[in-house]
C-alpha cells in the first residue's frame, strides 16, 4: 500500500519529469485504486504525448514507471491519462465491443479485431463477459496480439 509520502513523491517526481521535457503541463494524481496511482495530465501538445494510436504514451508510462521505481519500494502501477484520451478510447472500445458482439450473434460468425495493447483488449474482454451471447479470447503473440469475438454455442 502507498503511503502519503510515496504519492507526494510520485507527483514530485512525475512534474520534475516533464518539466525536464520542457512539456507544458497541469498534473493531477488521483485516488490510488489499489496500488494503481492515476496521473492525470493536461496539455496544449496532447498529439505529441499520446502519439499514434497510444504508443507515446506508452513509451512515456513504461519510463516513467522505471524511474520511479528507483525511488519508492512499494510496489504499485501509475496509469497516465493526457487530456482524457484513454477515457474516450475505453468509451470508444466499449461502444464497439457492443456493437460487433451484437453483429456476431447475430450472424453467428466470429470477428476478428484488429491488434491492441494489453490494456485495451482487457477493456473489450470486460465489457463483453456477462454476455451470454458471445465469448471472446486473445490470440496471437505481442505485438500483433488481438481479440476474437465469437458466438457462444452451447
């Protein structure tokens, strides 16, 4: 479990970060959930730290992670998200999960998405697992890994 000190040094270390970068920004560290610190950044250059399709950001996290790591010994995760982009991205995932798993029930023929990170398929495997209509899983080997959607025959 975190500690105060630890999320102070978190946000310390995370500003100190950027400002070495020389990015403009606002941060804001959110309520720990578990051992998950969400850092939430603002931006007037949001393209230039998210990247395409994430991958900056990505990048940003992982190294970032790394360098904190040095200085706290609890062991945690931090989850930056850069002018809300991976909230309107789970939006936008869990919209199109719906929308394809009521495609392949529907035809009763299984899709097959296209690669994403480990977090976004997470997102889809989530949002569709109370369904009783459709199963999915992940096939492939990083980073062409990807999520089937199937219908459920019982």
């Amino acid at each position: 479990m975190l500690s105060q000190n630890d999320i102070e040094k978190i946000k310390e270390l995370t500003k100190e970060f950027f400002n070495k970068t020389s990015f403009d920004i606002d941060l804001e560290i959110l309520k720990p959930e578990e051992n998950t610190v969400p850092i939430k950044i603002r931006t007037s250059e949001p393209k230039v730290l998210i990247g395409q399709n994430g991958q900056t950001l990505s990048e940003i996290q992982h190294l970032l992670k790394s360098l904190l790591r040095r200085k706290i010994q609890t062991d945690f995760y931090i989850d930056i998200d850069v002018n809300d982009y991976k909230k309107k991205k789970a939006e936008y995932l869990k919209s199109s999960a719906n929308e394809m798993a009521d495609e392949v029930a529907l035809s009763g023929k299984e899709k097959i998405l296209t690669p994403m990170p480990s977090y976004e398929r997470r997102i889809i495997h989530m949002q569709l697992a109370s369904r009783k209509d459709v199963l999915t899983e992940s096939i492939g080997q990083e980073p062409e890994r990807k999520v089937v959607i199937k219908p459920y025959s019982s």
